[in-house]
C-alpha cells in the first residue's frame, strides 16, 4: 500500500514538474511579435475578413462606428495590411471608418506578396472598386448640393428683389391714390 501512494505522489510530481516546465518553456513564445497574435485585425487572411464583414452588417451603426475608432486607433502605429484590409470593409458599412482615399492607399502599400490567397485578392479588388465608386457618388452628391445651394440662394435673392418690387408697386399705387384724393379735394374746395 505505501509502495502504491508513493508511487501516486511520484508520478504527481513529475506531472506537475511537467506541467512547470512547458509552462516555462512556452512563456515568451511570441515575444518578437506582441501584439500580432493578440490583436484580431492584424490577421489579414480571406475567411477572417470574410467574418469581419458578416458580424459588422449584423450590428448597430453606432457599434460599427466603435469598432472603427478601434481600428482607427490601430492605424496610427505601423499598422499592417491586416489592418488596411478591415479599414477597406469596414468602410464598405460604415463612414466612420475614415477617408476612403487614405484607406485606398494604405490598400496599395500592401505588397504583392502580402496577399498570396487568389480569393483575398479577389476580394481586395472587388472592394477597391466599390470604394472608388463610393467615392465618386459621394463627389457627385457634394457637386449636387454645392449646385442646389447656389440655385437656392439665387432663387432667395431673386424672391426678395420680386417682394421688394412687389412692395414699391403698392407703395406707388398707394402714392397715386392719396395725390388722387388731394386732387378730388383741391376741386371740391375750389367749387366752394
């Protein structure tokens, strides 16, 4: 019996001793590179953007709009093309995730290398040219608006010079009225 528990607390030990060991062996696995396994959009391949893209059109804007003041937030230290590629979806669903110009060019800087999937590159191009088509609407809305205002204001200038027309015809009218009424007064009073 006392062969059979020290036998127990033997293999106990060698077991936690083990353990210790990986433990300490594995600590520090990745210290060359912190941040890359930690962070979800440093990774770049086709099925995690793929499920970026589907979880951003499920939630809220204002939820989009956090997750791409996180990305944001990741951008402004070297950012990798993990992070160019979730800016270029996340801007797909939400104009919070910054200027598509500047996403577009960070796109660019990948290198070819960068993207050796044929599906992600299929992806990076499909989404490029929906962002430059984004981009050109938004141009053509803001000429728009820039026009509607211009014929707006002309419109406005154009009723005030009508209103202020409109306002010195009565003044005349009234005028004439009134040197009417001295006049049919001046011949009442002579015939007295």
């Amino acid at each position: 019996m006392l062969s059979l528990l020290s036998i127990r607390n033997i293999s106990l030990a060698l077991s936690l001793l083990l353990l210790t060991g990986c433990a300490e062996f594995n600590t520090g696995w990745n210290d060359g590179y912190p941040d890359r396994y930690n962070d979800p959009y440093a990774q770049s391949d086709f099925d995690e953007l793929l499920a970026f893209g589907a979880n951003m059109s499920k939630i809220s804007p204002s939820s989009r709009a956090d997750v791409c003041r996180t990305l944001l937030k990741r951008q402004k230290n070297p950012p990798g093309p993990g992070i160019h590629l979730h800016l270029m979806v996340g801007r797909l669903l939400s104009d919070a995730c910054g200027d598509i110009p500047k996403i577009l060019n960070g796109v660019s800087s990948i290198p070819p290398g960068g993207l050796p999937d044929e599906r992600m590159q299929r992806l990076v191009a499909i989404h490029t040219e929906t962002l430059k088509r984004l981009q050109n609407v938004s141009r053509r809305v803001g000429s728009l608006e820039h026009k509607q205002k211009s014929v707006q204001s002309v419109l406005e200038s154009k009723d005030a010079s009508s209103s202020k027309k409109n306002e010195n015809r009565l003044l005349r009218e009234k005028l004439e009225a009134i040197r009417s009424m001295e006049k049919h007064l001046d011949e009442s009073g002579d015939a007295n």
